[in-house]
C-alpha cells in the first residue's frame, strides 16, 4: 500500500535541534509522533518522505543514524522488512531528574505519578534537574520501577562550583553540590591560575555520557575554602541564583526618589491618622505589612495594609522581568539577597516608620465569631506608627511590661483589641482543624570577624501568631476577590496527600502503635487529631517529618484547588510583595478590578499565569534549598571548632547503622555509628525504635537523653560524627542481668501463640473470660498434639513396611545368587575330587572303629594338643565342617548315611539365618560312617563344631535378629562362605592330616 505525504503536527523541538545540530531533523518525540499515528510499520524511506528530506543526503543519513540510536534505546522496534513500530507508550516517560548524593536517582515525572528509580549506572550520562526520557524496563527488589534514561531533553546545569583538585597531574572539580555525582574533568590550561583546593565556578564544556565525564573549563575563582561567606558565594552560584543587578536594572532604579512623590499620593484612601504598626523580628529591613484593629458593635474591623509594589514595578520592564526571574528574596544568616534593588524594598516600597507610604488597603468587617463579613480594597496611604518586634508586643501584652507600656501608650489599647481578636480566630483555626507543626528554626549570630559567635533557637510567641492571622486572613479575603471577579491569578495551592505517600505514612505509624484517620481520602482535621496525639513523645519531631513527607509541596497556580494544610476553599498570597513575585502579580490583578477594567482587557491570560506559577514555585524552592545549604555549611564550621567538646542531645532516630542525636539547643544533628557505641554487640528492633545490647541489655530508644562527643566533622558532605561520651548513663537498663531476659516473656508468649500452647494457668481469683481462655487454649494443645502423634505414628509405620519390604527383596536376590554360585562350583569339582576324597575318608573312619576302649579318653588328649588356641579351634572346626559338606557329593550314590550327614552339615551351617529355613530339621544325635559304626568322638567333636558354627555365624552377621536389613548383611555373608568351597577343602585337608599324624603320634 502507498502512502503518499499528509499533513502533520510541527515538531515542539524543533528550536532545540535546530540549536544542536548544522543539519537538523525531526525530533525523536516528533518521529515517535509520527510512528504512533500511522496503522503499520513504517519504514525509514517513508518517514524520509514524510519529512521531506528524501532528497537530502546529508539529512538522510542523519535520520537513518536516529532510528539506529532509537532502536539502540529500546525506543522503537524494526521488523525484518524494516519497518517501525514505537515501543508501548505507557513504557516511555518524560520528567526531571532528582539525584541521590549515593549515586542513584529518580525521574519526577511530568504527569505526577511514582517516581522512577534510576540506578547509578544511568546515571552517568545525566546530571541533577536534567529533563529526560525514560523507558521503564521493569521493578527492582523493592517493588519501584525502574527505568533506563533513553534521551536527555534539556540539560540543566551549564557550570559546576566546586573545589580544585589535582590527583597524578590530572585536574578536575568536585562539585560543593554532592547531588552532582560526577567530578568535571578541566581541560589543560583552562584553570585561570586557581590552585588546587581553590574554590572556582566552572563551565560545562562538554556534558557525561556514558563513556565519559563531563569536562570544563574554569570561569571564577571564588577563593579559599574557609574565607568568611564562602558557604552563601557558593549556594548561589550552586542552584544559580542571580544576585548581581544587570546595567538596566541599575538605571531603572537609580530613577526612584527617596521619597513618596506628592503626584503619587492623589486619588488614594489616607489612612495615615490610623495607627497603624509593623510587626516584624529583629533582623527584618523590609517592612510591607502593617496592622490595625478596633473592636466594633456588630464585631471587629481589621486593616492590613500592605505595601503597593505593583504602582513602582511596571509590567514590561528591566525590573520586572528581573524580579520575575529571581521569583523570591533569599534570606541566608547575616545576608538577604531581594528580589527588588535596595532602593525599593528597603526604601520606598518599606513601610518603615513615621514616613509617609503608598499601600493596598484590605479592610475587613467581621462578625462577632471573626467570621469575615465583608471585604474591601483600597489604594492607600498610610504612615507606620511604630515599627514593633515580636519580643515587643509580648512583653506589652503577655508580661505586662510597664515600661514598654508606657512607650507605646498610644497603641497598647489596639494591640489589646488585636490580641482579642487572635483569640477568636485562633478558636476558628482549630475548629477547621489546621495541622501546627513544631518550629525548629534557629538564629545563627556572627561576631565582627564574621565568623559564627553562636547558634540560638527561634522561640514562636502569640505576637508572632497573631501576624500570621492577620496575614491569612488578608490571603483568604484577596482569593476571594479574584475568584469573584474571575480575573487571572495565582492561587497558592496545597493538594491533599497521593495514595502511596499514605501508605508509607500509615505503615510508619503502626510500627509505633498510631493511625492515622479519614480512611483513602483523610482531611486536615486527621492529621491535627495525629499531631494532638503526638505531642509531648520523645518521637514528636521524627513523626511530624514523615507527617510533612506524606504531603505534597504547596504550589502556585491559575487553578483555585484550596489548601490542604490550612484547610480552606480559597488561598492566595497577597501580603508580600516586597520578597515574592506570585504576591506581586496578586496585586496587579486587584488593581486592574479596582481600575473598572474589563477581565478582558488583563494583560495576562491563565496560560500565561500557569508557566508564571511553574516558574514562582521554582524559584520557591531553589531559595529554600540554598537556605538549607548554608545554614548547614555554617552549623558543620561552627562544630568544628567544638571537635572534642561535649555535648547533651537527644537521640532523634535510630537505625541499624547507628543512633541520630540532635543538639536540641542549636538544632544540630549528628550520628553516633554503631561500632562508636561500646561495651557490646547492637541489634536494631524496628517496631521499638531502639538498639539493644545482646550481652548486656544496652538500650538506646527514640528521644533517650544522651551525653555525646564531637569526633569528626566533614564539611563537604556536611556530616557531623559523634561519640558516646564515656560517662553517659544513656542506654543503661537497671536490673538487666543478660541478653536472653531481655524480651524474654513476650518472646515465649509469641512461641506458644505458635506452637498452640496454653501458657501458665491463671490464678484462682482470675476472671472467669481469663479462665475459660486458658481452658479452651489447653483443650487446643492436647488436640493437636494428639493429631501430630497420630501422624508420626502413621508416618514411622511407613517407614518401617518400606524399609521391611526393602531389605526382604535383598535378601531373597542373594539366597538365589549364592544357590546358582554353589551349585555351579560343586558340579566342576564332582570328578576331580569326589572318588579321592571318598577313599581317604573311609579308610581313615575305618581305622578309627577299630581303636580300644581308650579311644575316646585318647581323644580327648589330642583334640586339646591339636587346638591349643581359641582360633585354631575355629580353623579346626571350620576344616572339618568344610570335609564333611563336601562328602556327601564324593559318595552321593553309596551311602544313606552319608546323605543324612550333608543334611545335618546344612542345618548347622545355615541354622543362624532365622525366617529362612532351606533344609528340613533332622533331629540326630549320631553321627555314622560309612560302615555303619557309630562313634562317641564323632558326636563331640560334631557338637562342639556346631557350636563353633553357631559363634561364627554371629559373629558374621552381627546382631542378625533386630531386623531384615541385618539378616541382608548374614545373606551376603552366607554366600561368601558357600562360594569358596575349594579353599575350605584344601584347608580341611592339611587340618586333618596334621590332626591325624599327632593322633597317631599321641597313641604309640
């Protein structure tokens, strides 16, 4: 079938790949696009005509080399006659990468489902926040997919900082960033004079494939590593934060007065004779929030009035654009970097004191209950009447205090009405609900060599409390405009948590005896009722952060979706516009409500509000990660010069590899390693949260106090070791004498549980439910062990019929093969021997008929000269025995008498063989010769060789009676004896013959 060209989609790379290569082609979404669309295979040639380029070699040959790496990647696959068909689409997922300081990472995925797991080796080719594809090939031993990185989309990362190092001539960087696992290699003489252990910031040349690292060249040296501010100089270049003002900027600003222009304060609400106040922590320099509130008839009025950033920062300006690409101030300790140049935000936007300043008015009725009632925006003016502290206001309305009282006379009555009103909306907060978290925020304060003087928690007092009502309900009231007028905006939305996060928060829980509420779907209100529920316990802090891990990251976009964690319908951040951009855009659209404009005529559309919110909740997190980086960097330099020092911590997780112990005062964490804690070997009890000593009970649980020692500290991982201090009482247990009593009752408790035992009997005053549960638990026992007897019983009887039935076919396979042997060996030696061996007999029974009446008294004698040992008795009567079996066959036809005595030979050689008789018993108690004579030495010597017989059949056989398997083992033995019968003649023969000399010898 021909198919001929049709009309198709542009390809969203095509800027991309147009910037990459000088003879660009279609993308590999775009032919997998194109692969997808079409009923059959498609062949190279094909999709060549598809795209136009057949008649391009160049771009051909190019083409035919993607489909190659395609296949090569699992992304398509070629049939025979060369066609192509897309890998299943469900396989091949787009996202970020987030790597893992070990080595391993995980691929975000753009449409929000699990994550998938990449393993080191794929790692190689991308680096931390590279947008990439991913085909899953399948779940790893724990149960997450696993993917293999088929295509890096976008690179993230254009420099590395990192430290200088040399290693065998050979420079490279290794990256500050430790979720950046590959060193960049530098190429020769692109140092720019850095020497090794220098800070520098280097641009990536070349980025990681799988074959190679990536390489670079150096484009800044910072410094060394322990200069004062190196730790924020890095965290900036690291997550590539601007913090220099470009020339346009600078020029834009430098046109900004000191003051409120008088044109500017024209057609404005003047609230300036309102005491208004700003209520701020000690170290704040920008000031956009003031509050005032007065107690009513009907209820409250309450005005927050926020600083108008929007009149000075236009839309389509160098400043704009700048504070849009910065999308948040960053606060590190001791530095800010803002989003506006000083000039604004810690000027002419600031709501400092007794100085006039343009504002956006939220003025709010509210009921009695501080339900609101009615909502208004203002373009104002106002002037702060004092700019107020945290520490201040609770001393004014907390303590009392009578100084600070009468400083601000003029305000404590409306800071009194404020707190009145903090009461009520406390009381609202709580009956929606809301999740309080603890806070463990510290101060970090320097000394004048900039270096860290000391490290002080952030304690949260009602001053700050009572703000952030305020400030939330401002928040809620502009969500509620915008919603109103449908005007474009960004919502600040907190989703509720996703099924597999709750999942693991919930498993979490159970190991520690808690649950968490709300079934599939909880509510704000379960996690408050966890957080009641956990406060006080030593694992507080531990379960509040994998409370905060279940849920999702709050994020700004043009969908109202409400917050979970406040537990409202409508949310948006209105109050900040100096530090965040979102709040910013907040205001614009207020404005234009204000202005009577049509929602038409906005400026911005919701499409480009949701790539302004994927943007803003960017920058969000790239200034909370840098936080976190320099306040650890800082913390790991402060501890390093308590290396040795002692410290008291509480133990804030345990694990199988140690215990994490917090300094609660300075909220620094560090790890005491399990080979660091003495006097014993440890073992990890998961449902306990605890390492327990096997020899001496040593145990160390969740939120244990514990005295430790600062060992090491690596400032590049930013890990701090600890030690046990040798004097700590932590992990002692009182009354513990050895590792088996420790959990001893309940691990009996769980072996009866198993095993169906009844346990110990209650006692006699117990409760009756108690007795009749031990009664019904011992009736149980009894009746299993009566099955398991019956079923070893059954089992062992078995055993016993296969072993019979075994050894039964054994032995009838060796009577047959031993008869067969001995008749064989019989019938060969009938003619050679038989007529000789009968002479000799006869002649030699004759002339012992003949002897006097001392022929037996003689006998005697020389039957004890002839045997004088025990064993040449048995080889005697062994010969003798092996004469007369084989006489019978010399004189078969001659002699009755002679056929009575090979019975009687049979009988007593096969007598101990029992079950098996072969002869027929003969009761005689003669012997006969050949002449019929009958002798008394004949009937000794023929029942001490029966005897002899008996103790050498014994002996053969063992303990022939005590089962078939030892009467196989008498069989074999029989036949061994049966089939050497021309050995036993020659031996009966040279025995006798030197019994009868001696005989001869003894009578003469």
């Amino acid at each position: 079938m021909k198919r001929g060209k049709s009309s198709t989609p542009s390809d969203p790379n095509a800027e991309a790949e147009q910037a990459r290569y000088d003879n660009p082609i279609a993308s590999r979404e775009y032919i997998l696009t194109l692969l997808q669309g079409e009923k059959m295979p498609a062949t190279a040639d094909y999709l060549a005509r598809k795209l136009d380029i057949e008649d391009d070699p160049e771009r051909l040959e190019a083409l035919r080399r993607r489909l190659a790496a395609m296949q090569r990647d699992g992304q398509i696959i070629r049939n025979r006659k060369g066609g192509m068909v897309p890998v299943d689409a469900d396989a091949i997922v787009a996202g970020r990468i987030s790597a893992h300081p070990d080595g391993y990472g995980f691929l975000i995925t753009d449409d929000g489902d699990k994550d998938i797991y990449l393993h080191g080796r794929q790692m190689r080719q991308v680096l931390h926040n590279d947008r990439v594809v991913v085909c899953i090939t399948g779940t790893d031993h724990r149960g997450r997919r696993e993917g293999r990185v088929i295509e890096v989309v976008e690179r993230a990362n254009r420099s590395v900082v990192g430290r200088i190092m040399e290693e065998k001539g050979v420079l490279f960087v290794a990256p500050s960033n430790k979720r950046i696992h590959q060193d960049l290699l530098v190429s020769p003489g692109k140092t720019l004079n850095a020497a090794a252990g220098d800070m520098v910031v280097a641009e990536i040349l070349e980025q990681p494939t799988h074959r190679h690292p990536p390489v670079g060249r150096v484009v800044e040296v910072l410094g060394q590593h322990f200069e004062a501010g190196m730790e924020i100089d890095v965290a900036l270049r690291s997550h590539e934060i601007p913090f220099d003002w470009p020339p346009e900027v600078e020029d834009q600003a430098a046109q900004y007065s000191t003051d409120v222009l008088e044109a500017d304060k024209v057609g404005r609400e003047d609230v300036r004779d309102l005491p208004l106040v700003t209520i701020d922590g000690i170290d704040a320099r920008d000031f956009d929030d003031a509050v005032y509130c007065e107690k009513t008839d009907s209820g409250w009025r309450l005005l927050v009035a926020i600083a108008d950033v929007a009149h000075y920062v236009q839309p389509d300006t160098a400043l704009d654009s700048e504070a849009q690409s910065r999308g948040t101030s960053v606060y590190f300790p001791g530095r800010v970097v803002p989003m506006l140049p000083e000039v604004l935000s810690n000027g002419l936007c600031s709501l400092n004191p007794e100085v006039d300043r343009l504002c956006m008015l939220c003025a709010l009725t509210l009921k009695e209950d501080a339900s609101i009632k009615r909502v208004q925006f203002y373009n104002g003016l106002m002037r702060s009447h004092a700019r107020l502290t945290y520490d201040e206001v609770a001393e004014i309305l907390t303590s009392k205090n009578t100084a600070l009282r009468k400083t601000y006379a003029p305000l404590v009555s409306h800071l009194e009405d404020l707190e009145k009103l903090y009461r009520l909306l406390l009381k609202a907060r709580k009956k929606r609900g809301v999740i309080d978290f603890t806070s463990n925020e510290t101060r970090i304060i320097f000394n004048d060599n900039k270096k860290i003087d000391q490290i002080v928690p952030i304690t949260r007092n009602n001053a700050h409390k009572l703000i952030e009502e305020c400030m939330i309900l401002a928040n809620i009231a502009a969500a509620g405009f915008l919603e109103k007028h449908k005007v474009p905006a960004l919502y600040r939305v907190h989703h509720s948590p996703k099924q597999d996060r709750l999942e693991d928060l919930r498993s979490f829980l159970k190991l520690r005896d808690l649950s968490l509420g709300g079934g599939a779907t909880p509510e704000t209100s379960d996690y408050a009722e966890l957080s009641k529920k956990i406060a006080g316990r030593p694992d507080q802090s531990l379960i509040e952060t994998v409370m905060l891990r279940s849920m999702q990251q709050a994020i700004y976009q043009p969908r109202n979706d409400g917050h979970f964690g406040l537990a409202l319908d409508q949310y948006a951040h209105f109050t900040s516009p100096i530090r965040r951009y979102p709040d910013l855009l907040v205001h614009r659209g207020i404005k234009h409500v204000l202005s009577g404009d049509k929602v038409d005529s906005y400026r911005y559309s919701e499409e480009h509000m949701s790539g302004l919110g994927e943007q803003t909740s960017m920058t969000e997190r790239r200034a909370d990660e840098a936080s976190r980086d320099v306040v650890s960097w800082l913390k790991c330099e402060y501890m390093q010069d308590h290396v040795g020092d002692t410290f008291d911590g509480v133990i804030s997780a345990v694990t199988s590899f140690g215990l994490f112990v917090e300094l609660p005062d300075i909220h620094v964490e560090g790890l005491i390693h399990v080979t660091n804690l003495s006097h014993d070997y440890y073992r990890f009890e998961q449902a306990e949260q605890a390492l327990i000593g096997e020899r001496t009970g040593r145990l160390y649980r969740l939120g244990d106090q514990i005295s430790v020692v600062v060992q090491a500290v690596n400032l590049e991982e930013r890990k701090i070791d600890f030690g046990e201090n040798e004097e700590s009482t932590a992990g002692i247990v009182k009354g513990h004498k050895s590792k088996n009593r420790l959990g001893k009752a309940k691990k009996k408790k769980a072996v009866r549980k198993k095993q169906g035992q009844a346990g110990k009997a209650p006692a006699k005053n117990a409760e009756p439910k108690k007795k009749e549960r031990w009664s019904k638990r011992k009736k149980d026992k009894a009746k299993k062990e009566r099955i398991a007897a019956a079923k070893k019983k059954a089992k062992a009887k078995k055993q016993k019929n296969k072993s019979s039935q075994k050894a039964s076919n054994k032995v009838s396979e060796v009577w047959a093969t031993a008869a067969t042997k001995t008749a064989s060996s019989k019938k060969v030696a009938k003619k050679s021997t038989a007529k000789k061996v009968g002479k000799k007999t006869t002649k030699k029974v004759g002339k012992k008929a003949v002897e006097k009446s001392t022929a037996n008294t003689t006998a005697g004698k020389i039957k004890r000269k002839s045997t004088g040992s025990k064993k040449t008795r048995q080889r005697s009567s062994a010969a003798a025995e092996s004469t007369r079996r084989d006489r019978p066959v010399a004189h078969k036809k001659t002699s009755k008498a002679t056929t009575k005595k090979k019975v009687a030979s049979k009988r007593i050689v096969k007598k101990p063989v029992s079950k098996k008789p072969v002869a027929k018993k003969t009761a005689t108690k003669k012997r006969v010769n050949t002449s019929g004579v009958t002798t008394g030495r004949s009937k000794k010597i023929s029942s001490k060789k029966r005897a002899t017989t008996k103790r050498t059949a014994r002996k053969d056989s063992g303990s022939a009676t005590t089962g078939k398997v030892s009467q196989a083992r008498t069989a074999v033995s029989k036949k061994r004896v049966s089939t050497s019968g021309q050995t036993r003649k020659k031996t009966a023969k040279k025995v006798s013959g030197k019994t009868r000399t001696k005989s001869r010898s003894t009578r003469s």
